[in-house]
C-alpha cells in the first residue's frame, strides 16, 4: 500500500517531529480517517523525503513523528521551459500539471509579441506544481519564475544547448529529437500565433537552435508538453 504523501513547503530536514497546518491535518483525519501510528511521508519540494508517524491525530495541527529522512539527488537531466502564455488559463494549467510530471526543472511564462494574456495568478500557479509533484510521487518542484518579456529573457539565458520550436521554415528545420542526449537544455515555445520574425531572429543571434517538434502545427501546450517529453528522454 502506498504511504499518503504531502508538500511541507517549510520542513526542515533536522526536525524530529513537525506539526501540519490546517489544511493538510484535516485531510489526514477528516478525509483519509488516518489514526495515530499510521505512517505518512513530507517532501518540501528541495530533495527531502521523510517518512513519519502520526502521533496526534488533531484535525487542526496534526503531529508526527519522523521516523526516516532521505534526500533524493535531482535528476542530472535539468530542463528548462520557457513558454508563452496563453488565452485559456486551464489549457496552461494542464501544461503546468504535465511538465511537472515529466520532470522539468525549471517554468519560465513568456510575453511575447502575440502573447493574448499576461495576466498570472502565481500562487494559484504553484498549487497546481504542487498537486502534480504530489500525485507523480516526486521529491523536487519545478522553479516557477514570473513572468518575463521574451527579448529580456532571451538576452540573459546561459545555458550550452538552446533551442527555439517555431512554425517557420519548417523544411530547414531540425527535429529536436535529432539532437540528443544531452543534460542541460532549454527551450523556446511561442504563443498561439508563433513568435514573430523579430523574436526568431533575435534568438538565432544568441545562439538558440530553430528545432521542429514533429510534422505537424501544435498548440502551444501541446508543443510544451511533446518538447518536455523529448527532452526528458535525452538523459
């Protein structure tokens, strides 16, 4: 049976014993019915997995005990996403959820040129990262940053392998699958309107790769989703 798993944003891996805010008590004892002694593990999202028991069953500030604490190494794998936002909030929550369960390291929401909404709810944001880490039984949250005008964030990135999808000259293209492995990577994904030629070329001046994702036009997303996908694979 697998041991119910919760995000303590603020749990300090020499603690011995911790006590659960509200929320997450009333889950444990309220909804799951979970008696003293029973087991339960923590994860702040930095590596750090600790396996407790319940000594106090208070639906208000529930009480453990840790019995284990282990940290779990990051994949050497980082993956940075940088994508713009989009016009429905739900379809960039979905990828929010996704990327997470992928794996990827690192969020940045873009404004571009065609970006329709700019309007970023970052709290709801990172309930979303963290519902997704929970449920994929994973120890690291991806790095959300807020959101930042692309030519800014093109003109600071450092990173050895770059890479833009854009729906351009889709003959002279390399698909991004062509290029693996490798272990550090970040990639550009446009609005639903693509990025305009002065983006594209403004990222081919600092040295990103113009990369196709497959044979057809994707949505935003969708092209996020199937980018992290390959890129998770090239470790």
């Amino acid at each position: 049976m697998t041991i119910p798993f919760f995000y303590k944003e603020n749990l300090d891996p020499a603690d011995t014993e911790v006590v659960l805010d509200e929320d997450t008590s009333k889950h444990i004892v309220q909804v799951l019915r979970m008696q003293n002694k029973e087991q339960l593990q923590l994860t702040n999202g930095k590596g750090n997995l600790v396996t407790t028991e319940i000594t106090d069953n208070n639906r208000k500030k529930c009480a453990v005990r840790v019995l284990k604490n282990e940290h779990i190494t990051r994949p050497s794998n980082k993956i940075t996403l940088a994508i713009s936002l989009v016009k429905n909030n739900n379809r960039f929550e979905w990828l929010l959820e996704k990327a997470t369960e992928i794996g990827v390291t690192t969020i940045v929401p873009l404004i571009c040129e065609r970006t329709e909404k700019t309007i970023f709810k970052t709290d709801r944001m990172k309930s979303i990262l963290v519902s997704a880490m929970l449920q994929s039984q994973q120890s690291w949250l991806p790095i959300l940053q807020e959101p930042i005008k692309f030519l800014s964030f093109v003109n600071q990135v450092d990173v050895a392998n770059k890479f833009i999808a854009h729906c351009e000259n889709m003959d002279a293209k390399v698909q991004l699958i062509r290029y693996l492995p490798f272990t550090d990577s970040i990639i550009l994904i446009g609005p639903e309107g693509d990025f305009s030629s002065d983006e594209i070329s403004v990222a081919l001046k600092n040295n990103f790769h113009p990369v196709a994702l497959g044979n057809t036009r994707l949505r935003t997303e969708t092209a996020g989703v199937v980018a992290a996908t390959l890129l998770a694979m090239a470790e």
